[in-house]
C-alpha cells in the first residue's frame, strides 16, 4: 500500500528533525511490523494528509513500547532479527524509546486545534500503555490463574492503542461522537482478540513459523488465557505440576505433558471461542457503518488456520 510508504517517510522525516546521525543509525536496525494500526487508521479515515500523521504518530508510540518492552522482558529477538537491546544494549534501547515517544508527542500537538479530541486520546491510551505494562510484570512474578486479571491486563497494554487509532481516525472521518464509539470499541476488541490468538500461537505453532521456541511465553513467565483456563480445570496434583513448571526450561517430557493437557481439557478451543466472540461483537459494533474491509480484517484475524 503507497500510503504506509508514506508513514515510513513521514517517520524518517521527524527523525532527521532531530538532526542525531546517532538516533539515525540506532533506528536504521529496528525491525518493521505490520503496521495494523496504521492499515485501521486508513480504512476508517483515507489517505488524508492528516491520517498519514496520526498513523506516523501511532507507529512511533508502538515502536517506542516495543523498545521498551524488549528490555523489560529481556527479548533479545524481534520478527526474528537481533532486537535493539541484544544490539547496542538496555540503555540505547530505553533511551531511544524515550525519544521516539517524546518526539511523537511533540508532533501530536499539531493536531490539537482541528482536532482537539485526538491529542488526549492518544495521550490517554499511552498512560494506560503503561500501566499495562506494570501489570503484566506484576503479574509474571507467580502462575497467575484468574482470567479478569489477564483480560485487564492486555485491554491496557495491547488493545488500548489499537482502541485509540480506530477511535482517532473515526473523528478524522468526520464521524459523530456516538458512530466514534461504535469505532473505538471495534478497536478494543480487534486489541484483545489479537493478543488472545498471538497467546495461542505460541503454544500451537512450530518454533520456525513463530521464530521464537513453542511455549516461550510460559517459560518466560506469562501466564496467557489457555494456560489459566487448562489450571483451572485439572485436578490438584496437576495443578501442582503446572505451577512447578511455571518459568523454567522446560524438558521435552515436561512440553508434551502440557500441550497434551492443553488439548485434552480444551484450553486452546475456549481461547479461540473467546476471540472469536470479542471479534464479533467488534463487528456488531461497526454493523451500520459500511466498513467492509474492517470487517474482513477483524475476520481474517480471528479465524485464521490454526
């Protein structure tokens, strides 16, 4: 898509602002993604100029959390390449989250006077951003068994700024409060179901399709949705063993035993019957408002072959 050319280039562009050949070559290793958000943002608001800078905004928010979240969780990978931490080390990789959020900052208020509802929605959702991000640490110090506690948890870190650019580019779009609403909760849910079926992923694709080791997450110490549902339906002793099990390396008796329970207590359907209905409900929320493609999108991700 020509217009996500132009949020990379709108993005290369605020960088050379900063007049750092450092934060140039700092940058020039980071890894790119799919840019979600940004495809969201243009099938609700078009390739407006004013869209390319949100998007542009909202990608620099994402890349300065990823940042982050690499040190946090010491991740010495991203979409399979050396992260930045792995390469230049914590500090770099914090500091240069630091710049690109303040500089997204900076060139959010551009937007304040034609659309004073943007800068604090987006400013809003990085404060919850973070705040996700302490829950989610907070809750990798034990096996964590209790869903309401997860499902807060990645509303806050995840979805929120999925949440956000839908809500934003529907007040780009010219839409009513109300229809905006509408938007904003397709955001949060499209969030959530997301970050549900990346937690499935993990158990049930292969270490080379997901380019990092099957069960990575358990072992590093999150507690997703399938794991919480298997806990709460297996007996004490094996209750037990899960929690033993909870942040070690896992031997590969130790890994079958768990997918095998995992499958067995249905673990990995609830998960995905979960997503599934967060996704629907994202689509009800949109129903009136002719957006096929958001439609197609919400669909695609939750109902991709497992």
């Amino acid at each position: 898509m020509e217009a996500l050319a132009h949020i990379e280039t709108r993005i290369q562009d605020f960088l050379k602002e900063l007049e750092s050949p450092l934060v140039l070559s700092l940058s020039a290793h980071l890894q790119q993604g799919k840019m979600l958000r940004s495809k969201l943002a243009l099938h609700i608001a078009g390739e407006s100029e004013e869209c390319i800078l949100l998007c542009a905004i909202i990608e620099m928010i994402q890349t300065a959390s990823l940042l982050h979240d690499d040190v946090i969780d010491n991740a010495l990978t991203r979409r399979s390449k050396p992260s930045i931490n792995a390469l230049f080390g914590d500090k770099n990789s914090i500091m240069l989250g630091d710049i690109f959020y303040s500089k997204a900052f900076c060139e959010l208020t551009t937007l304040q006077e034609k659309y004073p509802m943007i800068p604090r929605i987006v400013a809003n959702a990085v404060t919850t951003l973070a705040i996700g991000e302490i829950e989610d640490v907070e809750l990798a110090k034990s096996f964590n068994p209790d869903e309401t506690k997860y499902l807060k948890m990645i509303e806050h870190k995840t979805a929120i700024l999925i949440e956000a650019t839908a809500y934003s580019a529907a007040f780009l779009a010219g839409k009513s409060i109300e229809e905006a609403q509408g938007f904003r909760l397709y955001g949060r849910n499209l969030g959530m179901a997301f970050q549900i079926i990346d937690d499935v992923l993990d158990i049930i694709s292969d270490s080379k399709t997901l380019g990092k080791p099957t069960l990575s997450d358990f072992e590093e110490g999150k507690t997703t949705l399938p794991y919480i549902y298997l806990y709460n339906e297996l007996n004490d002793s094996d209750k037990m063993r899960l929690k033993n099990a909870f942040k070690q390396d896992l031997q590969t008796q130790e890994q079958d035993w768990i997918l095998e329970k995992l499958q067995a207590k249905g673990a990995i359907t609830k998960s995905i019957t979960l997503a599934k209905h967060l996704g629907n409900k994202g689509i009800e929320a949109i129903a009136n408002q002719s957006c096929d493609k958001l439609i197609q999108i919400m669909r695609e991700m939750i109902e991709r072959d497992f």
